[in-house]
C-alpha cells in the first residue's frame, strides 16, 4: 500500500503559507512546516488534522540562523519524515522597513536576500543530497515584483508599501529557481516558482480599488486562489515542467 507524500513548507503560519498548509493537508499529504511560534504552529498543527494529514511534524526554527537547513533537515530525520516537495515560502516583514528617509538599510537587505534566496537554496541542496531522499519537487513562492517594477500610482507612499529589496530578492529567487532547475535535473527533481499578484485580505479599500484599475481582471486575488498552482506543480501532471515561472495574477504582468 503506498503510503502520503509528505510536503515540506517554510513559513506555513502566514497569509499564504496557511494555504499551502491547508491544501495539502485536504489532499491526504503528510505535512512538516517551520514556524518561528510555537503557539501559532500549534494551531496550525490542529487545523492541519481536522483537514485530513495523516502526519503534521511542526518545525519550531529560526530561518534566519546560518544552519537553519541543518537544523530543519536533523528535524526531519528526527521523524523520518523526509518531503517529496518542498515549498519555499518563508518571510519576514521585519526586513522590509525603510529608514526616515526612504532607504533600505544593508542589514534589511541581507536579511530579505538572506531568507529569500540563499535559505531556498540551503534547503534544497540539502534536501537534494541527503541520501534516500524522495525529493522530486521544489516550488519557489514569488511576487509579480521578481518580474516587473511596481506600478507606483498604486501606493500612497511607495518607499514604505513597496519596498525595494522585495521585488529584488523575488527576482533573485526566480534565476534561483532557473540555476537550481537545471544544475538539479539530473537528480530527477523539478524546480520551479510560483509569482502571485496581490492577495485580498490586508488591503484597505481604496488600495483595492487603485489595485482592480490597474489589473486586467479588475480585482485582487482571493485567498483561496492560491494553492491551485502550487498544487499543479506538485502533481505528476507536471512532470515535464521545471525552470518555469507561472505567473498568478489576473493577467498584471501582460500589460
């Protein structure tokens, strides 16, 4: 009898890693998640079983620790519970402060680069060479800004609400997904990135309004439009895709 895949994903307690959290766990996957709270990955941890893992492993790490990736991996050794997928999803807002004037300060941009690319690239070097691994895919959580500029019509005070290290780590972790794509193939796992437009839920109503002018389908994105893609590039229907970047966000990058 085959046994759940077990899916690995970073930072599952925030906005769009609850989802991830919440979609595989209504597939029957086993899940393991890192949180930095215990309290909030209790939490999930119930949520999680209520909607049918068979196994949730929480993973209290800071992500920001240099052997974060050793630390994650000896947890998942720990439980034997090594993902056929990893979902790199983590954030932290912290990072995206900007001083008095406007400006990033170097520590905010290592720290964004930092849990943005290089920890991506830690755990999926890592969870590629441990032996007998599963590991088959690695999906990249991304932003339309790893692609395009933002639009700054879009925000009152754009220095603050779109900060520049964002959409430049974004874009680092798309070649990322490319470099680790083809230096990975031959170990039989597919890299690939995911970049979503905005997400109701935080966004006061007149940013929604500026947002829906400015996007072909005249609207943000619900929360629960999230996971399909991520869900897509974990299946097997998507076994001949690998260094691509699916665009979901109702079409702001076509135009």
């Amino acid at each position: 009898m085959k046994t759940a895949p077990t899916v690995l994903v970073t930072g599952a307690t925030g906005k769009l890693g609850r989802q991830f959290a919440h979609g595989f766990s209504r597939l029957g996957w086993n899940l393991a998640f890192t949180s930095r709270g215990a309290a909030a990955a209790e939490t999930l941890m119930d949520e999680c079983r209520t909607a049918g893992a068979p196994a949730v492993i929480p993973i209290i790490q800071d992500l920001m620790a240099e052997d974060a990736a050793q630390q994650v991996l000896k947890a998942l050794r720990a439980v034997e519970m090594m993902p056929d997928v990893l979902v790199n999803n983590a954030r932290d807002v912290s990072h995206l402060s900007p001083d008095a004037n406007g400006r990033m300060s170097r520590a905010h941009w290592l720290g964004e680069l930092s849990l943005a690319v290089l920890l991506p690239y830690d755990l999926s070097i890592a969870l590629t060479h441990e032996p007998g691994s599963p590991l088959r895919r690695v999906i990249n959580v991304g932003s339309i800004y790893g692609t395009v500029a933002p639009n700054m019509t879009l925000y009152d005070n754009p220095d603050r609400e779109s900060p520049i290290n964002y959409g430049v780590a974004k874009a680092a972790l798309v070649q990322l997904t490319r470099e680790l794509a083809v230096r990975l193939a031959p170990r039989g796992v597919a890299v690939n990135a995911v970049s979503f437009g905005g997400v109701r839920g935080r966004a006061g109503a007149e940013f929604m309004e500026r947002y829906a002018r400015l996007s072909p389908s005249g609207r943000m994105l619900e929360e629960d439009e999230v996971f399909g893609a991520v869900r897509f590039l974990a299946s097997d229907d998507a076994s001949g895709i690998t260094g691509h970047n699916l665009m979901v966000d109702g079409g702001w990058t076509a135009w």
